[in-house]
C-alpha cells in the first residue's frame, strides 16, 4: 500500500510514533500554497486536513519515521474508529466540516460523530482517490501528480474550490469524481470507509494483541478496546 525503502526499525525510536506521524503531517500544511482563512469557512477542511493527514502517514513512512506496519496501524485505527461512530448514521463528514469553525474540538465521540472526523476519514478518503489513480493509469500515475498540480510550486495559491480540485484531478485521472466525493462526503455513510483499503488488498482484522500503535492511541484516547490490523486480503 504504502512503498517504503526505510529500514525494518523506525528512525528516532525514542519518540512516539504519535509525535513521528504528527511531524511528518505538519510538513505538507507548511507547504502548501492553499488557503482556508479568506473567505472564512471550513467547507473543503476535508480536503486541507484529510489530504495531508493521509501525506502525512506517507511521508511519515518513506521518510523511515514509521514502518510499513505502523502506517498500516495508523490506517486500520482510523477505519474502525469511523466505524465506531454511530454518528455517521445522521451526520456526514461534510457536516462536520461545515462545523468546524464553530467547534474545532469535540467530546461527542462515536455516538454522535466527532466534529473533526475529516482528519482520519479523510485520509481513508484519500486513501482510495490515491489508489482509484493508480488503478486506472497501470501505476503510471498517482495522487503525487495531483499534489504537484495542485499543491506545488507552480500552483497558483488562493483558497481551496472543489470545481479546481475537480479538474485537477481529471487532467491525472479521468473519472466521475464529483459522485465520487458526493457520496462519500455529502452523504451519510453508515458503513465503515474502507473501499480504499480494499482496494490496495488489505482488510480490517480483530486481533488478540494491540500492537504498540494501538496502545498508544488508547493512552491518548482513554480505554477503548483498539484490537484491529490490516491483513492482505485473502488471508
């Protein structure tokens, strides 16, 4: 899922893989030329923190911050954390984009969907658009492509549109991407968003150990029983 040439142990152990994630998602924010602040809304926040959350964790691996296995942890907590929220029953990650400026943090938890879902699921989100790109170009292509387009040094800065995004992404991959975004963003979603794990051939698996990602993320989070990995699928 996520090409790495770092080594089998994880540069800097002696920090957490929550601080070594975090650092490596920090970059991507710094520099990207896009703006969230004029006009003032959190519309796309989904795009903004869902892109470079999922960048984030690739960044976090090619860099050798992360092994492969932490950054499939990462992924895996992400899933079952949003498939844990009862919320998304009602509520749609565009709703909790909308919300955002309003409350940036939120205690609603599982049972009424986190208003700053757009991180983790956003990076499921982008997840898949990254693997939807390599399926339909052979591997020629990837969301690299888009980033360099759209993010990059000869982007033209400004805020973020989705009418840009969407074109954007067409000129890497044709695709109905507009449905695509509709129905995983304006719409409720019960089920988990894990098309994109599929798609790269992982599954979502209880296990009978947390690995020390999970633990982790527990510590942060309080007791919840974070038992899950990815799996290749057909295991």
């Amino acid at each position: 899922m996520v090409e790495s040439s770092a080594p089998t142990g994880p540069r800097y152990p002696h920090t957490s893989s929550s601080t070594r994630g975090t650092a490596s998602t920090e970059n991507p924010q710094a520099w990207s030329p896009r703006d969230l602040s004029t006009p003032l809304t959190t519309e796309l926040v989904w795009v903004y923190e869902g892109l470079t959350t999922y960048l984030g964790y690739v960044l976090a691996t090619r860099s050798g911050f992360w092994t492969p296995a932490q950054a499939r942890d990462a992924f895996a907590v992400n899933a079952e954390l949003m498939r844990s929220e009862g919320g998304r029953r009602w509520r749609s990650l565009q709703d909790t984009a909308d919300a955002a400026r309003f409350v940036d943090r939120s205690h609603w938890r599982a049972r009424r969907r986190g208003t700053r879902s757009f991180y983790r699921e956003g990076s499921l989100l982008w997840l898949e658009v990254d693997v939807i790109i390599r399926e339909l170009t052979g591997g020629q292509r990837s969301l690299d492509g888009f980033c360099r387009l759209y993010a990059g040094p000869e982007a033209p800065g400004g805020t973020y549109e989705l009418d840009e995004i969407l074109t954007v992404l067409n000129r890497v991959a044709a695709y109905d991407w507009r449905s695509f975004f509709d129905k995983r963003v304006s719409n409720t979603r019960p089920e988990a968003p894990v098309e994109g794990l599929e798609l790269a051939g992982w599954r979502l698996v209880r296990d009978d150990e947390p690995s020390e990602f999970f633990l982790g993320v527990e510590s942060r989070r309080g007791p919840e029983p974070l038992l899950f990995s990815l799996w290749p699928d057909g295991q």
